[in-house]
C-alpha cells in the first residue's frame, strides 16, 4: 500500500521535469502527505498542467465522500473491475509526482519508518487515477487515488504491496489513450536495484 509520500522539490525543478506550463499558486514543497489531503497530479486531460486533487477516489455515483477513506489505493491486479476504479482506470489517468514514500519496518523495538525513493530520479511519480463528483450542493470534488501492485524483491522486505512508479519512458504511455491490456502492462513494480530507502523522521 501506498499511505503516505513526499513531494520535497523547487517549484522550478518539477516544471522542468514534467514540461508544465501551469502551475496553482498553492504548490508549497511537503515532506509528509497523507489521504485526505490535496496532491499534485498531472491528467491525461491537461497534461501540462499541475492540479491538486483530493487524495481519496471519490467516484461520481457515491452518496458522500466518506469512500474515500477506503479508495487512496487502488490494486492494479483488479483496477479493472472494480466499481470504484474501473471507470476512471479507462478514462480518467494522471501522473502523482513524489521524491519518495514511507514504509513502516516491524523490528524488536517496534514499527520503522522507511523513506523509499530511486537512485537515478530525484523526482518520479506515480500512476494514478481519478474522478469527480458533485456534492448535493452542486460543489465539485475532484480525487484521485495511487495505484499499488506487489512489491518488488528490494520493497518486498518491507511491505508486499508498493505503488506503481512509472519511469520517463512508460508515463507519457499512461496518459494516453491506449487499449486496456496496454495500459494493465504498465502496472508492474519497478526494478528492485533502482531504488532505495533510508530511516525516516515523521
């Protein structure tokens, strides 16, 4: 799973990463970001764009938002069958750039916070998808969820599941309109000898 996640980076260098054009006001750098909070992403819809959406997929048929506390993940193994995802996973895709995500470690004195990040990439993201909905009010939601898979061998010590990173040369793939069985290709864990972690403060 994929709880919480950094995004540690000069407004400066993330436009250069992705080839923004826009970017909100709001963007401040954040070590700790957790569901139920707003998180960048980029969409398939303004690619070069930077939003912020609410972190818990909130699909448009949902009585309230109270889902989403059970919709910041989404498994990749059945993001396409799901009534909650399935949808969004055909039609509604974003990138959600990190500089890293925690894992708790269990050891004799306890739960360890882990900070996973990938050697060559100061700046990556994950695959995301997302939605929106309107409140009864006529106010507008728009969400977003992480896609998770299982973890790799490196990540596999930690935790079994990890989120979906995409690398520079498969994300550009996740915002575009694909078949089905090419996008489920990307939803794969990134090789274990390119990332690390170290003990994290949070």
């Amino acid at each position: 799973m994929c709880g919480r996640f950094s995004l540690m980076v000069p407004l400066k260098d993330l436009q250069f990463e992705f080839d923004l054009d826009n970017i909100p006001n709001e963007f401040a750098p954040k070590s700790n970001i957790t569901p139920g909070s707003g998180v960048a992403v980029i969409t398939n819809l303004y690619p070069n764009n930077l939003d912020f959406f609410y972190w818990g997929l909130i699909p448009s048929w949902a009585k309230d938002i109270s889902i989403a506390r059970k919709t910041f993940n989404a498994r990749s193994e059945t993001i396409n069958e799901k009534p909650s995802f399935k949808n969004a996973f055909r039609r509604r895709r974003c990138l959600i750039p990190t500089t890293g995500y925690y894992e708790w470690k269990k050891t004799g004195a306890g739960k360890v916070p882990y900070h996973f990040s990938l050697r060559e990439e100061s700046i990556f993201c994950f695959a995301g998808i997302w939605d929106y909905w309107m409140d009864p009010t006529g106010n507008e939601v728009y969400s977003t969820t992480i896609i998770t898979c299982p973890a790799n061998e490196f990540a596999a010590e930690y935790h079994d599941r990890m989120p979906v990173i995409l690398d520079r040369s498969t994300r550009n793939s996740w915002l575009e309109d694909r078949p089905l069985n090419e996008l489920q290709q990307l939803l794969i864990p990134y090789p274990a000898d390119g990332m690390q972690a170290v003990v994290a403060e949070i």
